[in-house]
C-alpha cells in the first residue's frame, strides 16, 4: 500500500517512529562534533569529555530502543507492524555504548591521574 493511501493517524505514527529513531543520531552526532573540536585542541582528559561520552551512550541505548517504542506507535494507530525492527543497527548500537561507557571511565581515571599529578609538589 502506498504512504499516501495511509489513514492520517497512520501517517503520523509513522512520522512520529521516524523521528524517534532519529533524533538519539542527531544527538550523537552532536556530542561527537563538539568531543573531535575538543580533541582537536588537545583537552583529552577534560571534564566535560566524561558527560559527553556518558550522554553519547546514552542516547545509542536510545537508539537502540526506539524501534519498540514507534512499531507500538503504529500498532496503536492501527497500522501494521514491521515484524524485523529489531535490527543489527540496534545491536551495534548497543555494543557501541558499552564501549563508550568504558571509555568514558578510562578518561575519567586519566583525568583523575592528571589531577593528582598537577597537585604533587
């Protein structure tokens, strides 16, 4: 069936989905611009790195959950449900967060080291 023969409620929830497993990308996105712009200048242990990664995970665990979140949408509003939303992409986002939370403790270790290095006399 085309999009365009979709009841409006229908057309919605799918937007909705859409934009559920979109925005936690951007988010991403975000962070990892502004994470490369403060690696660029050589803040590696820096305070605010540890957040960013943190929120990164967060939102690829946001990613990779949004597909149950929009395909119960659609379901609600009456439209069929994609029996494969649960993807690899959703793995691979899974296991990428895991990897950022560990990297996120070893910046924090590190940043911790620094601290007690600067405050050695």
């Amino acid at each position: 069936m085309p999009f365009e023969g979709l009841p409006w409620p229908t057309r919605w929830a799918y937007g909705a989905n859409f934009t559920l497993t979109q925005m936690p990308v951007a988010a991403v996105l975000f962070d990892l611009h502004a994470l490369l712009r403060q690696l660029a200048v050589g803040t590696v242990f820096a305070a605010g790195q540890v957040l960013r990664l943190r929120r990164m995970a967060i939102c690829l665990l946001a990613y990779a959950v949004a597909p149950i979140g929009g395909q119960a949408l659609i379901r609600l509003a009456g439209g069929g449900v994609d029996l494969a939303w649960f993807r690899t992409s959703s793995m691979h986002a899974l296991l990428l967060a895991v990897l950022l939370i560990v990297l996120a403790e070893l910046i924090r270790a590190g940043q911790a080291i620094q601290d007690d290095r600067d405050g050695f006399v």
